[in-house]
C-alpha cells in the first residue's frame, strides 16, 4: 500500500504506485470470499452518535465498503421513516427492529458531542472494520452541498451556501474556496468521502428536487463551477461524487417520494451529460446514478440506477469513465414502489453499479445482505461483475490514500480545519457575496432604525439542528436587533399552519413593514399563499428566500432577497442589506 509521504500525484513514484496498486488490488479479490465481496459493495447508513451491538456487528460480519452517517435524528428506521415521503409503498419492504437494532422514539436530537468525540466515535468503527484481516479501510461519508444539506453541524463548523448561491457570485473560484474548506473541516474529524459535487444542470425552474442544489442552468455554468469544486475537494483530500446521473436537472418529480421520467430527446440529454463528461475528463472519482427513467436512454423503463444500458454502455463505455458507481439511497421512493429492495440491489450490481447505499438502518439489510450473497453464489450476480466493482472502488480508496492507517484520525485534531482561520474567511466571504437583492420596485429597502418591523421567521432547519448560541432559530431576528429595535418577530414553521397564520395577522397593526422568510426545502410547503395574505393587508412585504424559483419566489413580489445559505455569516449579510450596508443587486 501506500507508505507515508507517499502520494498519487508525486511525479517520481506515480508509475510505481500504479504498478504496486494494481498488484495489490488484485491479490487483495483473491483472498476474498464471496461474502466479503458483497459486503465491499455496499455502504450502510447509521444515523446518531452511539456505538451500537448491530453496527459493531454489521460490519464485522457484512464488511461493508462505507458508512454513510448523519446526525439530524437518532435514527433513520423504515418504522419510523418508511421511505422518504411515500408511505404508501413503504409496506412492501418494511422490516421492524429485532435485536439490537435501534428502535427510538421519533425527532428526538442525537446527542451532543465535541468534534474529538465524534471522530473517536467514527474511529471505532473505522478500527473494527479492521479487524476482518483484510486491511480494506471502511470510508465514511456524507452530504454537505450548502444551505440546508449538512450532515455535520456540530463543533462550530462553518457552512456555505447552496451550489447555485455560489455561482451567483460570479466567481468560480469561491466554488473552489468553498470545497475546499468543506474538505478542510470535514477530513480531520474522519471523513473520507461526501456525496458532491451536485452536476445536474437545472432547465426546469419548477424542479422539486435539484433546484438550488445545481450551479445553474446551463451547462457551461454547471461545467464551470463543477470543475472548480472537484479541484478543492481533492485539494482538502475529500472522494468526490458528481451526481445525479445521467441527471435531474429536467425532473418535475422528486426522486424521494417516486419513480421520475425524464422525457426529453436524445439531442436534449446532452446538455445534462455535458457536465458529467467534462468531470469524468478532469479526473472524477466517483459518480452517482440516479433513481429516474430515461426513455431516450434506455427505452425499457429501467430506472438509471437499474440500467445496464445507461451505466455500463454510455457511462463506462461510451462516456469512459473508470471511476467508482455508486447508487442513491436505493430504499427511496422512487425504487421501493416498484421493486422489492434486495432485489433491487441484485440489479444495480448487474446495470453497472459498484457500491449500493442502503440507508435504512432497519433489520432490512439483515435480509438484503445474505439475499445478495445467495445471488452471488448463483453467478445471478457474476463473480467478474463484483470482481470489476471492487478494483473500481478500491482503486479510489488507494488513490487517495485511505489504505494508510486504516482511515483512523487523531481525535484529539479532530477540530483543527473547522478553527482554521482560512476557512473561517472563506466562509465569511461565501456569505457575504451570495446574500443578493433580487429586487426592490417598491422602494422598501433600506429599511430605516425607525421603522417598526414584523418578521415572520419560519425556523431554517438547519438552525433547529444546531441550535446553539451562535446558529439558532430566531438568527435573523438577532441579526436585525443589531441595526434596530423596532422589530418584533413571529417565529413559525416552514408550513405557515393556520394557527400561525393568525398568530402574525393578529400583529400586523404593530407594523410598518414586513419581513418573512419563506424558504424552499423539497419536502416543505411553500409560503406563496401567505405571503399574498399578508400582501393584500396593504403593508409592504420583504420576503427572504433562499431561491430564485416560483415555489417560493413569484413574480408579483415587489421586493425580494435572496439567502442562498443559511450560516450566520449570511443572516448577518442578510440584515446589513435590509438595513442599507453592503446590499448587492442582482445582475
């Protein structure tokens, strides 16, 4: 394996260390069985900060590729969660607790914990991975795109915008900057790999999935901004996987809740792979399929994810690319209404995939687990075919040096890259930058010290998982007391129930303005109907989104500001624009 110092980009070792990794990869699939080839193709979810029996177990006996972890609930059970948003399918394949298995009560918070505990944790299951003889390095991964999608929000770690706040900016650079100070945080406290860079190219505003979590809405935007942020997430040391392909950017379904078709021509599909072939030529290590079908690509109605002809033919054959495959979360909506989870695991192996995240942490993967072994017994699954998938996915492991120390970290650095100075500037910069004033024909803004405020704060998600002093629901509250105190505010939901509703028309003769935050966040309602409530009371109405889409954003609102993060460095910028420091028009 790799030996310290050394590097797949050093120019005087880079022949050799290809040499040794392919000898090695190889004599590694040997010693194998086929159990432990089936288990390298997987990466299972666990959700929380407690080592558990059943993981401990899971992955001593399933040796499983990768963790995929989070830390917004205690668990992530089909009891609990049964796919997603569609429930009603979540009877097909729902397996209760058994054993050790978690079975908590439901939104109660993970527990708390520094940095340097949270990468002792992942270390302990980094070290039992360890323990099979093999030597293979369990990665961990995650997401982390920007504005609400963080997995990690404990410590003080800074967070950025969304992808398409980035490119708003105007700078590709800032993409740059902003991967890498991702990586920079994230790679001490023990992770080795994150679900990014999002390369969907979003052409349809009404998208309900992809949204702000793409560049843009062109190719060159996407290509542009995408490469930037390869070349930062390799720089802080961070697995990256370009996603969704061959992408989602024209859905008008969310892929969570069902099955999505994209129904555009061969000659349209160009555009959304554009992006994708130019990663794939600047080096992208991994890619991840997605859960929608794509009858101009496969006419057999074969979601990409379960397509042979899409991942095998274009992506590794026509496209070229040699890198790692990896399936979405295979127990979303979008595969469970249609297929039986094992087997649809048996099909992504077959279509081309070479890992399977299975995120449901159920006692379901201990019945998709011995299912896939029994395919590969039968040569349902053949034994080249896992063969292929493990010198992809260990190839990317070595080069990226994961095969050095098992993958453990020094907990005791676990928080150096989220107290670097350099990432704290970039992230204060992001902020200040991707904090925009869409418009403002009204004349509202700037809004006076005199003049008597109602905000309407629905609490941001990520504020309620973080939850300390300093990112918390009530955040742009506190940042505009700083510039007035004549602001009262009404802190609601996403939803803007009824109850709350008139809760905030009850108060409205307390106002000159309002100030409501409507966010756009997939599974949550909009705010449009109440934000044309409160506008037909005849006060001026300032609505802060954090998207530029008519879900929440339409074109009858007079002003508007977009937040494309949800930081505290942006809520700051948010209330230095209302209140007349540092706005930016939108160009």
């Amino acid at each position: 394996m790799l030996s310290p110092g050394q590097t797949p980009d050093n120019p005087v070792c880079k022949e050799h260390l290809v040499t040794d990794k392919t000898r090695e990869i190889e004599a590694l699939i040997q010693r194998m069985s086929i159990e432990q080839m089936v288990g390298q193709c997987l990466v299972i979810g666990f959700v929380g900060t407690m080592v558990t029996p059943a993981i401990l177990h899971r992955i001593r006996s399933y040796t499983p590729a990768g963790i995929r972890t989070g830390l917004t609930f205690r668990t992530k059970d089909a009891v609990h969660d049964p796919y997603a948003y569609n429930k009603e399918h979540a009877d097909r394949t729902l397996r209760r607790p058994r054993g050790t298995v978690k079975d908590l009560t439901v939104g109660l918070p993970v527990p708390w914990c520094t940095n340097e505990e949270y990468c002792g944790f992942l270390n302990v299951l980094k070290a039992e991975a360890l323990q099979n003889g093999l030597g293979i390095p369990l990665h961990v991964t995650l997401d982390m795109e920007g504005d609400a999608s963080a997995d990690y929000f404990r410590g003080g770690i800074r967070f950025f915008p969304s992808p398409m706040g980035i490119a708003a900016a105007g700078d590709a650079r800032l993409a740059r900057d902003a991967a890498w100070a991702t990586a920079a945080q994230l790679v001490p406290l023990g992770y080795d790999w994150i679900h990014s860079p999002v390369l969907d190219v979003n052409t349809n505003p009404l998208n309900p999935e992809i949204g702000t979590r793409s560049y843009g809405e062109t190719a060159e935007t996407v290509i542009r901004y995408g490469r930037e942020a390869l070349a930062g997430f390799k720089a802080g040391g961070l697995i990256t996987t370009g996603k969704h392909f061959p992408g989602r950017g024209a859905s008008s379904t969310d892929a969570h809740g069902s099955l999505p078709e994209i129904a555009i021509s061969r000659k349209e599909m160009d555009t959304h792979l554009a992006s994708f072939q130019a990663l794939i030529d600047d080096g992208l290590p991994c890619i991840m399929s997605a859960h929608t079908t794509y009858p101009a690509l496969d006419p057999s109605g074969a979601p990409a994810s379960l397509s042979h002809a899409i991942l095998t033919g274009l992506l590794k054959g026509t496209m070229g690319f040699k890198g790692a495959i990896t399936t979405d979360d295979i127990t979303m909506g979008g595969i469970v209404e249609k297929y039986e989870v094992a087997e649809a695991c048996v099909q992504a192996l077959n279509a081309g995939n070479d890992l399977v995240l299975i995120r449901d942490e159920s006692s379901l993967i201990d019945e998709v687990y011995p299912a896939l072994v029994d395919a590969a017994r039968s040569g349902r699954i053949p034994r080249e075919r896992l063969e292929d998938a493990l010198r992809r996915s260990l190839s990317v492991k070595y080069d990226y040096g994961l095969f050095r120390k098992g993958g453990l970290r020094d907990a005791s650095r676990a928080g150096r890259g989220i107290a670097d100075p350099k990432v704290r500037r970039i992230a204060a910069d992001a902020a200040r930058r991707t904090v925009v004033l869409l418009r403002d024909t009204a004349k509202v803004l700037p809004l006076s010290r005199e003049t008597r405020v109602l905000l309407v704060e629905a609490v941001h998600p990520l504020h309620r998982h973080t939850n300390t002093m300093e990112c918390h629901p009530g955040l742009l509250w506190e940042k505009m007391l700083e510039h007035s105190e004549k602001v009262a505010m009404v802190e609601t939901s996403l939803e803007f129930n009824e109850a709350e509703q008139q809760r905030v028309m009850g108060r409205l003769d307390e106002a000159d303005v309002i100030v409501i935050t409507s966010y756009y966040l997939r599974r949550y309602a909009n705010g449009n109907r109440f934000v044309a409530r409160l506008a037909a009371s005849g006060k001026p109405v300032v609505v802060v989104s954090n998207t530029p889409y008519p879900q929440s954003v339409l074109p009858e609102y007079a002003t508007v500001v977009l937040n494309y993060g949800a930081s505290p460095e942006s809520f700051t910028a948010v209330g230095r624009l209302l209140y007349g420091g540092g706005s930016t028009a939108a160009g």
